[in-house]
C-alpha cells in the first residue's frame, strides 16, 4: 500500500520531498510553531485585542466626564474607520457584481440565483419565526408598560409613512432615475396636505398627497440590480465585451488591494469605535433593567439562529463542518460587532471568504454584495421582537392574523433595511403601521439599538457567508458532473470508432473477395461482360456475403468494390 503523509490537513502521496517536509514539520520547536501561528493570525488577534482593549478605554475615560466636543475628538480615529470603509463600498460592490455576473453563465448565473433568493428568504423567515416565538415566550413588554419615555431622556422617534408607500419606494429604488445620484442619494416619499374642497359646514377639507423626495444615503438595491444586469449584457456581447468585463476585473483587484490596506487599520479603528460608544452612553443601569428582557431576547434569537440554525442549514447542503468555516471570519465578524454595518463589513467579508475559505471568486463577489443588501436574518429577529414588544407594551392582543402579518412584513421589509447602523428601526415602523400599532414607543429601540445592533450585524453577515460557502459547494459539485460527463461521452466516442473498424474487418474476411481501395475498380456490368460464369459468380457471392447488397435490374451491387479471385474464372457456367 502506498505511503501517506499529511500536510496542513491533506493527505499527500508518500515521496523523499514530502517526507522531509514532514519531518522538518515535526522537528519544529514550540517557539517556532508559536511565531507562524501569531504570523498567520495577526490580524485576527490585533481586531479582537482592539475590542477588548477598546471597551477598558471607554471605561476609563467615562469617569472624566468629556464634554460633547472632546467626545468626537475622542471617537475622530473610529470615524475615520467607518469613512474608509464605506468609501471602498461603492466600487466594491458595483465592480463585484458586474464582473461576477459576467464571469457565469446565463444557465448557471441563473441557478446560483435562483438557489441564493430561495436561501435568503427562507432563513429569513425562519429567522422572523424564531423571532416571534421568543417575544411570546419570554414576554418582554408584560409588566413594563409604566415605562416612561421622558424618565430615559429619550426623544421620539415619529414615522408617519404609509406602509404601501413604503413597498412602493422599495420597488423604486430598485431602478434609479439616475446612476450617479444613486451613488449618494435614494427615493422617499413624503405627504404634503392639498385641500380638497369645502364641507357642508363651510370648513376646508385637506387630503393627503405622497409626493416623491431624495434623502441621503447611498441606493445600494438599485446599483445592485443595475451591476447585474450590466454584467449579464457585457457577457452577451462575447468579444465586443470582453476589454470592458477585463477592465472592471483589473479594477475590482485594485479595490481588493485597498481593502487589504484598510484592514491593517481596523484594530486601532475599533479600538476607538467601541471606546466612544461606552463613553456616549447615558444611564446603563436603567436601560438595562427595563429592556432588560428585550434586550436578552433579542440576543439569544440571535445565538439560535447564527448557532445552531444557519450551520445545520449549511451542514445539511455540504456534510462539512460549519464552525470550521466560520473560524475564517473571525476578522469580518469582529468588524461587524464594531461597526454594526453589514456594508462596511463586505471588504473584509469578502477578502477572508477567498482567502481562507477558498471560495470561489466568481461565487463570493456574485452573492456577497446582494447578501449584505438584502439578507437581514438578524435584523428580522429583532424588528419582530420588537414589533411585539411594543404590543405587549401597549397591553394589545396580537391575532393570527397580525402575526402572520408581522412574520412577511418583517421578511419583506427586511430586504429594503439599510446596511448602516440603526437601519432596522425605521423598518420596525412598517411593521407597526401594517399592524394597526402607534409608532411612539420606537424611542425605546433606539435606546438599545447600540447593544442589539451588534450581535444582529454579526448574524447578518454569518448568513451571508454561509450562503456563500452553500453555493461555491453546489457549483463545485456541478463542475464535476459536467466532467464525469465529459469523460463519459470520450470514452463512448472511442468505443464507437473501435466497433466501426471491427465490422469494417469482419465484412472483409470472406475467401472470395478482396477490398478495393478505390471506388468500384470492376463494375458488375464489366466483370459480367468479361465472363458470364464470372458474372453469375459475382451475384452469388453478393447474397451470401453482403445481404446489404440490393437487386437492380438483375445485376447485385454493394456498397464495396470486388474482384473475382483467379481460382473461380475458369468454372463452367452455372
């Protein structure tokens, strides 16, 4: 049996070179092994270290009472992060995607997109399940409806918007009326009062009339959607095409090399981002006791779903381990604790997917932009929670029907959440109004939404990931039956041509016969005229030999050229 060896975790054929590797592997001391592990997880050590050492700063500095300005002097590194960051989005995610979709094909780019819809969907709406399971079960608005609003010194948040208005503005912004405002800008509508006559009292009548504004804020659905499209029609194109799809390649590698760059900045980043954020919080103590139990609800919904429910999901499309997996992603998952935005967390996201995971690069910069655009698992667990809260807090009975319509909401309006922090809570009023609830109370989400915020981001791009992880496994699993396949129709092909020439041999063996090269050196009609006997010979041996042979006004032909052998000329006719 041949020798085995083992490098890295793969089985190596047995050989002089790999052995010495394996030997000068074992020989290795502690010291050395310990300086290749810190070398190859630096990074990862480095972000972790910036969250811890980062929550010890904002703890020391909380106590020397910071005025408003030396609290953004102090946050200015943190900021800085988030401003790389989200400046490396735009290029990212439209280059990705254009050279993703124009690197498949239409068949395939079809499939894997359709396996990704299907994917996001459904685990977010087991993640809206999950949610409104744990809001019935632990209950955390029963009991707390004395909470007052003003006693936390929060201001109210007001949502007056449709919830039809708010569907339709999603459907707009999927196509933008314009390219380069997208890049900065995105559709809202907003209501203005017309008077629309006199009542029979003499009063003026007002009507409420949406009209369309922009607000700030990048439109990531509609460049999205546009990036596809495009990469998909410069496919199409073939050669016409191919300098442009090779020009947004070159530039999508240029964007990969910054976003390298960028993450050695991360840790320090970090370090101030959270140190900023225990220095701006109010009264911890309060907020805590009295969302206390929305606040645990929310974060175990998010260990089910990102512990137990995506790995076995994962598990279940790749038999592989999924922790395994995940313990690639330690940076982006860390970058999305600190930063609390799917968005900024895809540069990261997407350089440890390739790089530690092997996923397919096609795959990665194909899924993982529209992931963290539309797959919000963890923003669904706690936008239902709190939809429920609020009801427990208003003492009112939700129905089967208002769950129902919490549930789809929650998975629809999730899509339209924007990849920044506090993105969910505007998100939460859709699910209010579609419920018939006040909008009042969203204040008290927001006053947590800093602690949430950051285990639902985590479970946000976790999702994402492993959808990642769940296609490249699919696609490589249709690459080699397309090679089986391949190999089968070979092996077929040559098969044929050895029975062509076997029956080709088989109809040349007769005694009485021999094959003629060229096209039929002796017609039957000149043999018959050279000799009868040889004649009549010739139409004997033709349907004894050859029952191919057919009949023409009484002279046999075939489909090959003979000759009479010597011996037979000489008989008497028959």
């Amino acid at each position: 049996m041949e020798k085995k060896s083992e490098i890295n975790g793969h089985a190596m054929p047995g050989s002089a070179s790999t052995d010495l590797i394996v030997e000068k592997n074992a020989r290795k001391s502690f010291r050395e092994k310990l300086v290749e592990f810190l070398r190859k997880n630096l990074l990862v050590i480095m972000t972790v270290s910036g969250v811890l050492v980062g929550v010890g700063l904002g703890m020391m500095v909380r106590n020397m009472d910071l005025t408003r300005a030396q609290m953004t002097y102090f946050a200015f590194p943190g900021e800085m992060l988030l401003r790389m960051l989200k400046m490396i989005i735009l290029p990212l995610v439209v280059c990705s995607l254009i050279s993703g979709a124009a690197s498949l094909d239409t068949r395939s780019l079809g499939k894997l997109g359709g396996i990704a819809v299907a994917y996001f969907l459904v685990t977010t709406l087991i993640a809206s399940g999950i949610g409104v399971t744990l809001a019935f079960i632990i209950k955390p608005g029963v009991g707390a409806g004395a909470l007052n609003t003003n006693s936390l010194g929060l201001e109210s948040v007001s949502s007056n918007k449709e919830t039809a208005d708010s569907f339709l503005d999603l459907a707009r912004n999927l196509f933008p009326a314009n390219l380069v405002a997208a890049a900065f800008r995105s559709y809202a509508t907003d209501y203005k009062m017309v008077a629309a006559g006199n009542s029979s009292n003499g009063t003026i009548l007002y009507q409420k009339v949406p009209f369309g504004t922009e607000t700030d804020g990048m439109n990531i659905l509609g460049l999205v959607l546009f990036a596809m499209v495009f990469g998909v029609a410069l496919r199409k194109l073939g050669e016409e095409g191919e300098e442009l799809i090779r020009f947004f390649n070159a530039f999508n590698e240029a964007t990969m090399v910054l976003v390298s760059w960028i993450m050695w900045y991360i840790p320090f980043g970090i370090m101030f981002l959270v140190g900023s954020k225990i220095v701006e919080m109010e009264d911890v103590v309060l907020l805590v006791t009295s969302l206390g139990k929305y606040i645990f609800a929310s974060i175990l919904g998010h260990i089910i779903h990102g512990g137990i429910v995506l790995p076995l999901i994962y598990f279940g499309f790749t038999r592989k381990n999924p922790f395994s997996f995940l313990s690639g992603l330690i940076t982006p998952f860390t970058t999305a604790f600190a930063t609390c935005s799917s968005s900024a967390t895809l540069p990261s996201m997407i350089k440890c997917v390739e790089e530690n995971n092997g996923v397919d690069k096609r795959i990665s910069r194909f899924i993982l932009p529209i992931g963290a655009t539309v797959n919000m698992d963890g923003a669904a667990i706690f936008q239902c929670i709190a939809a429920v809260f609020i009801a427990q807090l208003n003492n009112a009975e939700l129905n089967a029907g208002q769950i129902f319509t919490i549930l789809v909401t929650a998975t629809a309006s999730s899509v339209g959440a924007a990849g920044i922090p506090a993105g969910g809570i505007i998100t939460i009023a859709i699910i209010l109004e579609a419920i018939g609830l006040p909008t009042n109370d969203l204040s008290l989400m927001l006053a947590v939404d800093w602690i949430v915020d950051r285990t639902t981001t985590v479970v946000n791009v976790e999702g994402d990931a492993l959808g990642a992880g769940i296609l490249h496994h699919i696609n490589q699993q249709e690459m080699k039956k397309l090679q089986e396949q391949q190999q089968h129709d070979e092996e077929l092909a040559e098969v044929r041509v050895e029975a062509v020439a076997n029956i080709q041999a088989e109809e040349e063996t007769s005694p009485l016969v021999s094959h003629q090269t060229k096209a039929l050196g002796a017609t039957p009609e000149a043999i018959d005229q050279q000799s009868p006997t040889a004649g009549r010979l010739y139409g004997l041996i033709m349907v004894l030999n050859f029952p191919a042979a057919r009949r023409r006004n009484g002279v046999f032909f075939g489909q090959t050229g003979v000759t009479i052998t010597p011996e037979l000329t000489g008989q008497q006719r028959l």
